[in-house]
C-alpha cells in the first residue's frame, strides 16, 4: 500500500484551526467593529449538543449568528460552546469543529465551505468546497462571501 500526502485532510483541518483561532480572539475580546459569523452545521452530528426543540426543527442543518447577542462563548480543541438567543429564550449548545459545514464572516466578505466528510475510499478527494458559486450566504448577509480556494495553492 503506497503512502500519499492528504493535502485536503490537511487544508481541512487548518481551516478548522482557523476558526477555533477567531473564535478564541472572540471569547476573549469580543466581536471586533462590524464583524459577525454565520455558521452553519449538521445538527446530527454524534458529538453535537442543543436543545431537543432546536435539532427538531433543524434536523440535518442549522445556521446560528454570532453578531449582536451570545454568551458564555467556550473555545477548545475540538469545538465550542455558547448561549444565543431564540426569540427571547436563551439556548446553549456545543457545537464540534468538524460538524461545521460553512463559516462566513460577510463584513469582509470572507467564507468556508466544509464538505461533508467522505468514506475512507474517497478519502483522497479535496474536502473545501472549490467552487465559489456554491456558498450559500443567508439572505440577510449583505455581501457575498469569498471562499478560500485550493487553486491558490497549487504550481
């Protein structure tokens, strides 16, 4: 069996570093100017926590906003933890850096896409999205986002 690079495994979980950063620079000091986050994930993930009403009404795929109200934002290595807010109830949940699908910030119009992970047969194909057309950004983001593509990095 030969060995190979997983260069998309590996841009994956940089990626995934970088948000814990933002997040962690968050926690710490709060939403800077103008920015605030979108970020979508699979509800079903095994290692994903909220309320029974929330993955009900969510069953494969929710988007939480991180922008004028949150609380109790925990980074660690393998996901976070905050309180938002859903008409007036405030919700914890915990939510697993390899359960996000997408992570934008439209005040810079910066995003990531997530592909869903693979069986390990297809586990040679990239797993960020390198199709900017495919980001879905919600309706009231005011920009489009601009994804990281892994053509930038290659001769």
């Amino acid at each position: 069996m030969s060995r190979s690079i997983e260069y998309g495994n590996l841009m994956h979980d940089a990626m995934r570093g970088l948000i814990r950063q933002v997040l962690l620079d968050v926690a710490a000091h709060g939403l800077p100017g103008g920015h605030h986050f979108f970020i979508s994930f699979d509800t079903s993930h095994p290692d994903a926590e909220l309320a029974d009403w929330l993955s009900d009404r969510y069953p494969g795929e929710m988007t939480v906003v991180i922008q004028h109200w949150y609380d109790k934002l925990e980074v660690g290595e393998e996901g976070f933890s905050i309180t938002l807010n859903f008409g007036d109830a405030p919700e914890p949940m915990y939510i697993p850096y390899d359960a996000i699908r997408t992570f934008v910030d439209p005040s810079v119009e910066f995003g990531l896409k997530f592909e869903q992970q693979q069986s390990s047969a297809e586990s040679d194909a990239p797993l960020l999205q390198e199709d900017e057309s495919e980001l879905e950004v919600p309706e009231d983001a005011p920009k489009a986002a601009e994804i990281v593509s892994l053509d930038s990095f290659r001769k």
